[in-house]
C-alpha cells in the first residue's frame, strides 16, 4: 500500500475541524453528534475516527485550537514598537482572530464559539487545563504589554501592571460576551468606546471622585 503523506493527514485533520467547528457554532457542542460533523466533513466514520477517537476529543482539539489562534494573534500584534494602544490592539487581534478561524459574514460566530469554549472548561478538565494554561500566558503578555505602556509615560508607573492587565482582558471577554448573547455589538464601535475610555483625562482633583474647592 501507498504511504501516506503527513501533508495528507494533516489535510484530513483539517478538514475534520473545520467541519466540526461549523457545526458547533452553528448548534453547539451538545447539540451536535458525531453525524453531523461527518455530514459536514463530507468523511465516513472510520476516516474521522482514525483520528479522534470521540466527539470529546474534537470539542477538545477545537477548543485548543481556538485557544491557541488567540494566543497567536495576540503576540503577532503586542511586538510592535511602539507598542499598540489597547482599541489599536482589540482591531488587530479580532481581524487575525476571525481569519485564523475561518472569515464569517456572521458578527456572532466567533464571540459564539469562544463562549462555548469558555463554557465547556466547566466540565471538560482537558479544555479547562488549556485554557488556564492559555490564560496565564495571553495575562503575562499583557502585563509585558502594560510594562511598555508605563515606560513611555501613558499608563501611571505607581499602578500595578497585573491589575491592569486583568482589567483590560476583562474589558476585550466582555465585548465577546455580549455579542454571543445579544447582538448588535459592531466591533468597530467597541474599538472607539474602549479607545474613549483608555483617552481620558480626568482631573486630578476629580480622582477619588472628590471635587476640592480651588
């Protein structure tokens, strides 16, 4: 028999994730059986069995897959000198993010697909170890990122770089979260309400939201 290629195996590893990752954005993890994502793969049984061995396997390769596209466009982007501003960043990522994934006309399909993969490190241990391994990374690139910003003078030197990350991680999952669940949120609109927030400039006797009199 013809050996078979590597190029040709990873081909039909691809082509088995994508189909998968249709249909779970499409249905949902839970929803989804592995008939649909032969249907949707175009492949028998044996050929997609030959390489997970479950339905858990793929949602779990999916999600690490995904997982590691963010972490991939995020350190593509956060390298450069000087370094990007937050909303700068949050456009960079999100278009790298969406092509790396696979380009849908669809809004919600991404923020859709990384609320699953969110959702399932609740029971799957194997995405739960990816994703906390994958958080702790993208949370030190970050704080290397809010490090750069102290060093030119943008971000106050006294505050605490891991608490600023967190707080700006948190900012870019909450676009994510409502878009998956209600809609209407343009990624362009998102990039200039987060650059509004990171360019203002409030009084230093407004901080503490105390007014001193002059």
């Amino acid at each position: 028999m013809a050996r078979v290629s590597q190029e040709h195996l990873d081909a039909r590893r691809r082509q088995i994730l994508d189909g998968a990752r249709r249909c779970f954005t499409r249905n949902g993890f839970h929803a989804t059986s592995m008939q649909d994502v032969l249907r949707e793969a175009g492949l028998s049984a044996g050929a997609v069995y030959r390489y997970f061995r479950s339905k858990e396997e793929i949602v779990a390769a999916v999600a690490a897959e995904t997982l590691e596209s963010v972490r991939e466009s995020y350190a593509a982007v956060a390298a450069a000198d000087p370094p990007p501003t937050p909303d700068e960043l949050f456009a960079s990522v999100f278009s790298r993010l969406r092509k790396s994934l696979g380009d849908s006309d669809d809004q919600r399909a991404l923020p859709q697909l990384l609320m699953q993969v969110w959702g399932e490190t609740l029971r799957n241990p194997d995405v739960a170890r990816v994703l906390s391994e994958g958080y702790e990374g993208l949370r030190g690139q970050w704080v290397q990122l809010v490090e750069a910003y102290q060093a030119r003078g943008w971000v106050d030197p006294a505050a605490d770089p891991d608490h600023v990350a967190r707080t700006l991680i948190g900012t870019v999952q909450g676009y994510f979260v409502q878009q998956a669940l209600f809609g209407g949120m343009d990624p362009a609109g998102f990039q200039e309400g987060l650059r509004a927030l990171v360019t203002m400039n409030v009084p230093s006797s407004a901080v503490g939201g105390e007014e001193h009199p002059g």
